[in-house]
C-alpha cells in the first residue's frame, strides 16, 4: 500500500515536470521569496534611522538560495532533466506522451509499435533511474 502512494508521488511529480508545472511553480517560489507579504509599519509618524544601509537584494539572493523548498524543487526539475539525457529519444517521448500528453499505455504501445508491456518497462526503467538519485528530494 506505501508503494502504491509513493508511485503516485512520483507520477504526480513527473506530469508536473512534463506540463510545465515545475517551472511554474519554482518560479511562484523565487517571487515570493524577492516579494514577501510585507509587514504593516506601525511607527505612523515616527523617523527612521538616516544612515541605515540596506542590504535587500543581498539578503534576497541569501534567501533564494538557502530556501530548502525551492532547492528541493530545483533539484527535483534537475534529477528529471539528466533522467532524460541518460535515456534515448524513443524512451523519451514515451514518457513524455503519457505524462505531458496524458495518452493511455495502450495507444503508446501502438503508437511505437510496440506492446503495453514494452512501454510500461520503458516508464519503469525511466523511474528507476530517476529514483536512484537522492529520493527525499522526491518526498
């Protein structure tokens, strides 16, 4: 039953890579890390310090590049991208045509020449190798 959720997991992930969502979404996470909510200023009619140096966009690039979440996420997109290096362009689209274009294993198979039991390796071996990364980047 674990194995089962974790596979979701990862097929979540991977449609989330193939559509674009990935990028998406470390791209809300940068944002939201240079633009935080700021907080309301209370000191209504109080001075503030003449001299004082800001250090924002130093301070932003520290938070951009320490924040664990988008770290995760970009090593996530990353562990996907050399995934795909490593594999050749039939294994590819494969993947890419169930995950991106939500076609069924069946019409894949046929699509390739090939049958549902061949792709379904392809997208087996496509994972194994994705997960022998380091998997807590994936949980």
């Amino acid at each position: 039953m674990e194995d089962e959720s974790l596979a979701d997991k990862y097929d979540k992930m991977l449609e989330k890579f193939f559509t674009g969502g990935l990028d998406l979404e470390i791209k809300m996470r940068e944002e939201e890390l240079r633009h935080p909510q700021l907080a309301i200023d209370e000191n209504i009619g109080g001075s503030r310090a003449q001299n004082k140096r800001s250090y924002s966009v130093e301070n932003t690039m520290v938070k951009i590049e320490s924040d664990e979440t988008l770290n995760k996420l970009k090593e996530q997109r990353r562990a996907i991208v050399e995934t795909i290096k490593t594999f050749d362009r039939e294994h590819n689209e494969v993947v890419s045509q169930h995950y991106r274009q939500r076609i069924s294993w069946d019409m894949i198979a046929t699509l390739h020449f090939t049958d549902r039991r061949t792709v379904i390796r392809w997208r087996d071996e496509f994972k194994d190798y994705l997960l022998s990364w380091n998997r807590s980047i994936f949980d």
